[in-house]
C-alpha cells in the first residue's frame, strides 16, 4: 500500500507551488485517502489497467491509481499542478514511468500517447459532461469508469425517461455505456469545501447501435427534442429534418407514436428515427 496525500500534506504542496484553488477551473481537491481508495475500488481498477485521469491536481487519486493500475495517463489544464505531479509521485515511492501527464485543457485532447483501458477522474465541475462524452467517443478503448460529478449532474447522466432530471445527456451517454449512480461523496472531503453535493457514476461500455454518421443524426435529433422538451416531438424536431411532414413520415416509419414528447422515448426510439430520416434520403 501507498502513502496517500493527507488534506497536510495537500495544502503544504498548494502553498509550495503557489496554487490557489480557482472556481473557474473547479479545483476542489480530496484530501481524503479513504475516498480516493473507494473511487478506484468502486471502478474495479485491475493492476493489467491503464487508467485515464482527468484534471489529476495536486494527485490525491493518481496516488490511489497508482496503488493498483499498470499505469496512469492524466490530463491536467493547471502547468503548475502538472508539472508538480511527477515530483509528488516520486516523493511517494512510485517509479515516474508508469506515469505520463498530458498537460492540456481536456476538452482540446485529440489523441493519447496511450491507450486507456479504464476512466478515473473527480471531474471538473463545469466541464464535466462534455468531458466524458468526448473521452467515450474518442477512446473506444476505455471500456469503463467512475467519474465524480457534481451530484445534479450524476442524476442526469444516470436518468431514465419519466424523471426530472433525464436530458440530452442521459440519452447521449447510453450510445456508449451503461451508466449508473454509485454513491454519494461527503463534502467535507474536498478542499475548498465546495457548495455542491457531489456524487459517483460509473459506466460500462457496451456495443455502440451503429456507424459515426448514424450517431452525428441521432444525437442532432436527441438535441433537437430536448431542446423544446414541452413539446411534441414532431414540432420539436422538424427544423433537424427539414420540415413537420418529413419528422411526421419518420415517426411513423420509426413506429413512434407523433404526439409524444422526446422525453419519454430512449436511444433506440432515436436511432429508430435516425436510420428512418437515413433510409428515407437514401431511398
Ligand atoms: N483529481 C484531483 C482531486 O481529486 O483532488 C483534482 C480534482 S479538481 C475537482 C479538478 C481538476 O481538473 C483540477 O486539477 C483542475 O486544474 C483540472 N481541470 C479543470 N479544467 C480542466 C480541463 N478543461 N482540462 C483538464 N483539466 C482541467
């Protein structure tokens, strides 16, 4: 077993390097071992895994990580914090190989020096959905992970139809993976301590329902649905298909009754509609 960062330890390497946690990049630090161990056990961390961390900070769960993956591939905006990272890791006894910092905004990342099998990341708050839906679209080789996620957004990524909280992203997140809440996290556990709840998904990746262009169309129609979540789903999305006739023939052809709303259907209602809206222009 490792040494993990203690909430001390944390705030003496803050000081040392001159950070001072900013809202705008979500640096709300864990400066609790016992959750850092929990989050890799709960992703069920393999020692054959490489493990994708985004935004590793001052490196309270890539320590954790480090503790059971081969490796660890983490993507950090702050230069300071990535550049601190290696010097924490050595301090803390792991050889810095099996450690490799992309020092980067994560959401300009396009490829990764390697692939990643698993995601473990206490996600930057306001980044966090478009975060993990290009990471799922970008690297087919994670095939599962837990990302910590401000408690609002767990609920919508782990949504089904009928609840408040079910939206674009709900849907979108289900092309790639099977996602579920997998607990709550104390904010006592952060520093700063932030004003947000904080929760755990975790998602397993399974078979995608089909090509890249059939999910540019299915994610414009998810889009366009909830964009106007109160109404109809043949008004909502008749812009996206060129008009109501057009969104009322692929409806039907979808078999999906016209007078529903688009919160109430789910991904393979939508990949319905986009193979219909596909065979329609091919036809
Ligand atoms: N993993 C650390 C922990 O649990 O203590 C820090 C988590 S903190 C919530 C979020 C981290 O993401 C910060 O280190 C922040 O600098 C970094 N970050 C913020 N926006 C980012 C972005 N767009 N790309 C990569 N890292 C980012």
């Amino acid at each position: 077993m490792l040494n993990l960062l203690g909430a001390a330890e944390i705030r003496e390497i803050a000081e040392r390097i001159g950070v001072n946690p900013t809202k705008k990049l979500g640096q709300n630090f864990v400066v609790d071992a016992n959750t850092c161990r929990r989050i890799v056990k709960t992703a069920d961390v393999q020692p054959t895994d490489v493990a994708l961390e985004i935004g590793p900070g001052l490196g309270s769960l890539t320590l954790a990580l480090l503790e059971i993956a081969q490796e660890v591939v983490a993507v950090e905006i702050d230069t300071r914090l990535a550049d601190e990272l290696p010097v924490t890791v050595a301090r803390h006894d792991v050889p810095i190989d099996r450690l490799t910092i992309v020092n980067k905004d994560a959401l300009e990342v396009t490829e990764l020096p390697i692939q990643p099998t698993v995601l473990v990341a206490n996600l930057p708050y306001n980044v966090s959905v478009p975060v993990l839906l290009r990471f799922l679209e970008l690297f087919p080789s994670l095939n599962s992970g837990v990302v910590m996620v401000q408690s609002e957004v767990a609920d919508r990524l782990a949504a089904t139809p009928g609840s408040k909280s079910y939206g674009s992203p709900s849907v979108k997140a289900t092309w790639w993976a099977d996602v579920t809440a997998a607990g709550n996290v104390a904010r006592s556990i952060f520093w700063p301590v932030p004003n947000v709840d904080s929760s755990l998904v975790k998602f397993v990746r399974h078979e995608s329902p089909g090509d890249e262009a059939l999910r540019v169309m299915t994610f414009r129609l998810i889009d366009a649905a909830f964009a106007q979540r109160r109404k109809m789903l043949r008004g909502a999305i008749a812009d996206a298909v060129g008009g109501s006739a057009v969104a009322i023939e692929i409806i039907e052809a979808a078999g999906i009754d016209p007078n529903c709303r688009g919160e109430t259907l789910v991904l393979k209602d939508y990949v319905a509609l986009a193979n219909a809206f596909a065979k329609r222009n091919n036809a």
